[in-house]
C-alpha cells in the first residue's frame, strides 16, 4: 500500500532512519504528534514488515550506494583499528564482524539471499515495536492490534545460536598501517552478555578507568603527556561483547610509552580498588545519563531498541537498579577476572606456560530476572502545549537587566519537571578582535576548566550531582552557555553557570593539555577528504585577510597559532572583552518566573562588558567560479562540495522560494533531485544534499551541495550533479511536487 516510502516521509515531515548493530536492525520515524501521522506510520511498518518487494532493480543501485558507505569507513582509523580488533580477538562468533559485513559480500549478494533473510526474520514474531512520546496509549494499542494483528504467526522457528567462545589462552595483537595523521593503541578484553548481573560492575569499572578528566587512565596517559585522549566503548550485547580502551597518540610521542601506560593501568584494576570517590562519581554520572534519557521520546525509543535485542525492554530499569547496588569489591571483582592479560588484545603474541584464563559466563535466562520485577514511580509527564509562535509569545516574559542583559521568561510543565537554558553574551568588533582569534577560542574552550572556587572536576561532580547538562565556551565574538536540568536543581546550575562565566582560573596545566588535544585534533583530520574540501571551499567562499577573526586558516596555519599561543593572551582576551553588557538569556521549563528573574539579575545584572558591541557585518561578495580537485592518498572514499553566495537575506521576498526550491532539489529525504538521481538510481552516492541559509540581518546567503562518492566515479557524478541543476533552471518543478514539499 506504500509505493513510494521516500515521498509519503516527505510529506509527513518525518525525520526517519533505520540502523543495523550487531544483534538488532531498527526503523523509526520521529513526526508531529497527530493521529493522522501516527496511523500513517503504524500503517506503513505493518505494510513493510512483510510485504516489501526486495526486487532485484533496487538491489542494483543500492548495493553501490552501501559499498560508498563501507568505504567511508575505511577511511576511518577507529573503524580499521577496531574491524582488525574484532576479528583477532573472537575466534568463531559473527560479533568478529562489523554489521556492515564485507566488500566482496556487499558487491555479490544475490537478491534470492535477501529475500530469503525478509522472509525469515522480519516477521511479527521476531519484533518489538515501540511508540514514544505524545499519544493515546488505549486508543493506539487499538491501532496496533488493526494493523499487526492481522500479520499471521509465521510457520517457521528461528534456530538458537549455539556457537560460543572458548576462553582466551594468551594475549592477541594486530597492527594496521594505512594513511593517517595521529597514532592509535587500544587494549580490548571480552566480557560477559549484557543482561549478566556482572555488567552494571563493568560499567563502573569502564567509567572509573576512563572518565575524561577523573579517570585513572586520563591521569596516567593524557596528563603525563604519553597521549592526547582516552576514549573507551562498552559493547552490551545479547551474547558475550566487549570491553574497549583506547589512546589517541599524535605522531611525534612514542606509542610504545603510551602503550605500556594503557595496559598496565587496566590491569591494575583487579588489584586497586576503587575508592568511594571514584565509586560515587561512576555511579551518580551513570545514573544522571539515565535520568536525561527518560525524559526524551527519542533517546527512550532509540536506547530501548539495544536493550530489546538482548531480551526484553525491562533490563534498561533492571540494569539500573544494579548500578545503584553496585559496591568497590564488586568492581574489583570483575576487574580481576576479565581485566587480564590472556583475556587482551592489543600488542604482541606472547607465549604463556600457565595461561590465566578467562571463563565468560553464559547468557543468563533473562525472562526469569524480568519476570517479577517492579519499575520505579513514574515520572512528571508534563503538559500538553501548542508550540505556535503566537502562543508562545503570550506566554514569554521579557525584561532587560540593569547591565544591558536581556532575558525571556517561559515558565511551563515540563516531562521530569525539566528546566532549559541558553545565555549568549556578546562583544567586540572588527578592530578590537583583529588578530585575535586564537585567544578568543582558548579563552572560551578554557572556561570549563576551573574556576577560582572549583577544578575541572568538581564542575563536573557538581553538574553530575545536580542532574545537569550544562555547557559553557566562547569564540571571536560571542560566549554562551547551555542547561538541561530540573526544576529543583536549576538556581543551583545557573550560579554554576555564572561562577565559570565570571570566574575563570585558567590553570596552566589544564591550557597545555588544551593545546596538545587541540593540536592532536587537527593533525588527526588534515589527510580525511572531507576536510580538506571544507577548508578550501571556505577559503575560496570567504576571502577576508588574514588576522580578522572570519579568516579561514590552513591546518597548517592552525597548528602554527596553536603552538604560538600564550596564556597571558588568553587571560587577556578574557579581561578586555567577557562581560554581560549586551547579550541574551532565555529559560523554558517547570520554574519560578519571579524566583529565576531575580537570580538572574543577581547573577549578571552588574557584570559590565569592558569594550563596546559591534556586529560583524557579512557582506555579499561575487566570488569568482573555480573547480579544484585535492589529492588525499589512501582514502577509499572523496567528499564533493559546491556552492555559489546569495545576494540576500533571509526576509527577501525570493527566500521562502529558495528554501522550497532547495528542499525539492537536496533536502526531504530520499525523494529529492539529487538524492534520487546520485544515490537511488545511479548508485554514486551515500549521504547527498544541499542546504541554503540566508542572514536575518545582512545581505548575505549562501547554497552548499554536498556528496560521498567514490574517487573513481567523479566525473559521472559532477555531470549528474550539473545535469540536475541545469533541468531545474530549465524546467522547474510540477505543482504537485510543491505542494507535497510544502506538506512536508
């Protein structure tokens, strides 16, 4: 009944996906909450299910279209790393195997194989489907039985999977040597399914070990200056999965130091147990993340999904239960026994005459742990409200602030009683900030990193104990902060927020660690195709002289100001222009309007901006046309860019034309000009678009289309993307086309 799935989420305004892990495949459309729109989804996935055609035309494009994805994996050093990981480290099981499977799989498939995988798995039986957010429960679980319920039970039984992993007898090494600006050690150990009790343990352990800046790995490797990050990934599967722990090393440090480091303090795990600092820490982070994923329908239905897969929704609470139990011999006790080193991979084969073994447990039965458990209280669910600009304003209050603050006020019942900031303060001009830019970008990242009354650390503990999101950086000419909290929490997030914003410590030793990781993230990008497209489209597209703060620089240029930048010019920049003389600060959620309007004024309203406020004009330029193709060895997959500036702003009365002519050309989903043409039909691309914006102040507007592609299939895809253009100024487009974009 849905012949044209691209068009009909078009015209819905869905924001749609579908994703494939390790033991799961999801679909899922986030859409205005109607009933319309939710029975026109229920509708559509019960069609699917089971009545998609998989033809073989759509196998012929799709399948280019999946190999330009794999390949934009492999220019990926995590991606390569990890795949080579996986499959030293697991012996017979497919988690060996990234999902997307293998080139040569993925370029020969036969369709029968497909519709043979349809037909056996994506059947009623063998699904969980989950409607979040703003509905009727009664009345939609009736639209769900209309649809589904007729869907009959399948004759066929899935078979169990029966292949499980012997213990590991000695430690695995793989080493990758592609193209690449920053080094990469990692130390992988097997751990047990993720319904087993012993990982809400693990969990803390990966935590306490990896926390960015508390952990004991961050401490021994990036404060030592052996490496510029930590990163680590738990992988909670149905069947056994993985712990990962991984440094990132820039070119000129020697990895053997970094990896010596790594390992020795994972291992040590099993011996050092945790404090009750690092315990609570662990714990009230963990916990805080669950909380801010119960009060959002998209990260509650996407979350769910992983724990569906490995046997029931219910082990999400189950497993937050257990972290709430969780006690230091416990996270010592899994340490020891999985943390070890005939359970690693990571380095060099070592023979080993008395192997320690790791013996992984079994899949526990989930349904007997599940069976009689009882959720916590629901939480505050929150009003019903029209989200229509006219109805909003009537409920905004509006005030300015004895120091030029400007603040918007908009009290209202929110889902967990949540509370949403955002303070933009502004500053400078053209003159003032000239050369200095660099300054202006540490003095905004080093906010976060203490205070004259916390460390790096404490804001962070304190933002954890308060059940806070909260953010705070600054740039060129502007600085600003973010929060998502509750109702009970938010006056004590906003004075945190105004401590970090007035008063800053820039330490020294946390300025050094910046300019390292901020050296380390630039080299780490300078061979990847997308980047070096972005730049030097940028440059072309935004010619102003070097040292104004609109300048495009080189990643040259940028390691070059990294490595010259002081301190005393950042504390500088901090003292000449931070201040709250202009700029804007509006709250949405469960408050006091009377109670916050008062502490913002306490907060900000005597906090005075040193230098005066003068908006950066973005003028119109007529850019001269060039083609300019960039060489990036060794990289499976390019980046295509093009774009040309508007003389206009964005209440140009030509605008609202142009945003609908470009959501027919590159936006929408799958239905749009391009899409359909580079990666539908002709199966050049995997990700392709184009985007216009406008200035609401300047005359000054921009459209930008964008393309993955194979390097080899450049020239096709260049004359399609022209060819595409060139009908559109020929022909335009058909009412009926407008009017669904307008729908959607």
């Amino acid at each position: 009944k849905h012949p044209n799935i691209p068009q009909e989420l078009t015209e819905h305004g869905a924001s749609p996906n579908g994703t494939t892990s390790f033991d799961r495949t999801n679909y899922f459309e986030s859409f205005a909450a109607t009933d319309e729109n939710l029975e026109w989804a229920l509708d559509l996935e019960a069609d699917r299910m089971v009545n998609s055609f998989i033809a073989k035309k759509d196998l012929d494009s799709e399948m280019t279209v999946v190999r330009n994805e794999f390949e934009s994996g492999e220019n990926s050093p995590f991606l390569l790393t990890l795949k080579r990981m996986l499959g030293a480290a697991y012996d017979w099981h497919n988690y060996e195997k990234l999902p997307i499977g293998n080139r040569s799989d993925i370029e020969n498939v036969p369709i029968e194989r497909l519709q043979a995988f349809y037909r056996k798995y994506y059947q009623p039986d063998n699904a969980v489907l989950l409607v979040a957010g703003k509905f009727d429960p009664e009345k939609t679980l009736k639209l769900v039985a209309g649809k589904f319920g007729l869907i009959p039970r399948p004759e066929r039984a899935l078979a169990p999977i029966y292949t499980t992993e012997p213990a590991k007898d000695g430690e695995r090494s793989v080493t990758v040597r592609r193209v690449g600006d920053t080094q990469l050690v990692a130390a992988l150990y097997p751990i047990p399914a993720g319904p087993h009790p012993d990982f809400a343990a693990l969990d803390m352990l990966s935590q306490i070990l990896a926390d960015t800046p508390s952990g004991r790995l961050y401490k021994a490797v990036v404060e030592t200056k052996k490496a510029s990050s930590i990163s680590r990934f738990n992988f909670q599967l149905r069947d056994p999965g993985m712990m990962i722990f991984m440094a990132e090393v820039s070119k000129e440090k020697p990895l053997d130091s970094a990896r010596l480091a790594l390992i020795e303090t994972i291992e040590q795990a099993g011996t050092k147990a945790p404090t009750e600092e690092e315990v609570t820490r662990a714990r009230t982070s963990l916990l805080k993340n669950i909380d801010l994923t119960l009060n959002s329908a998209d990260r509650v239905g996407l979350t769910l999904s992983e724990w569906m897969a490995q046997g029931d929704w219910r082990l999400f609470f189950l497993h937050r239960d257990r972290i709430k139990k969780v006690t230091p011999a416990d996270i010592r006790r899994v340490a020891a026994a999985y943390l070890k080193s005939n359970n690693r991979t990571v380095g060099q084969f070592i023979p080993t005459e008395k192997p320690d073994l790791a013996e992984i447990p079994p899949v526990p039965d989930v349904a007997a742990m599940v069976k009689d458990y009882k959720g916590e209280a629901a939480i505050a669910a929150g009003e019903a409200f029209d989200p229509s600009p006219a109805n909003i304003e009537s409920r905004v209050t509006r005030k300015a602030l004895p120091g030029g603050l400007e603040i918007a006020l908009l009290p209202k019942q929110t889902r967990g009683n949540t509370v949403v900031a955002s303070l933009t303060l502004r500053f400078g001009d053209e003159k003032s900030l000239m050369n200095r830019d660099v300054a202006a970008q540490f003095a905004g990242r080093m906010l976060m990193r203490g205070t004259a009354k916390h460390t790096r650390q404490q804001i962070q503990d304190e933002l954890d104990r308060l059940k806070a999101q909260a953010s705070v950086s600054g740039g060129a000419q502007s600085a600003g902060a973010s929060i998502e909290t509750n109702r009970e929490n938010f006056p004590a997030v906003l004075k945190l927020v105004a401590e970090i914003l007035r008063e800053p410590s820039f330490p020294a030793s946390e300025f050094e660690q910046l300019k390292q990781e901020t050296l380390t993230a630039i080299e780490s990008q300078r061979s990847q195709p997308q980047t070096a497209a972005i730049i030097t489209f940028s440059r072309h597209m935004n010619p102003y002289p070097k040292g104004d703060v609109r300048y495009v620089s080189t990643p040259d240029e940028q390691i070059a100001d990294v490595k010259a930048a002081t301190l005393d010019e950042v504390k500088k920049f901090y003292k000449d222009f931070y201040g709250a003389s202009k700029g804007e600060l509006a709250i949405v959620g469960d408050f006091d309007a009377g109670e916050i309007g008062k502490l913002a004024a306490d907060l900000f309203g005597s906090w005075k901006s040193p230098r005066s406020y003068s908006r950066l004009v973005n003028v119109y330029r007529d850019i001269p046309p060039i083609n300019k193709s960039l060489e990036t060895p060794d990289k499976a997959n390019a980046f295509f860019i093009a774009g040309m500036l508007l003389n206009l702003s964005d209440s140009d009365p030509d605008y609202p034309a142009l945003v609908m002519g470009n959501y027919l050309l590159g936006g929408g989903f799958l239905n749009s000009r391009l899409a359909v043409r580079l990666r539908q039909k002709e199966g050049l691309s995997y990700s392709v678009g184009s985007q216009i914006g406008a200035s609401a102040l300047d005359k000054s507007g921009q459209f930008v289309a964008f393309a993955i592609y194979a390097p080899q299939n450049v020239t096709k895809l260049e004359a399609a993307f022209k060819e595409e253009i060139e009908r559109v100024m020929k022909d335009g487009f058909t009412g009926e086309e407008v009017e669904a974009a307008k729908s959607g």
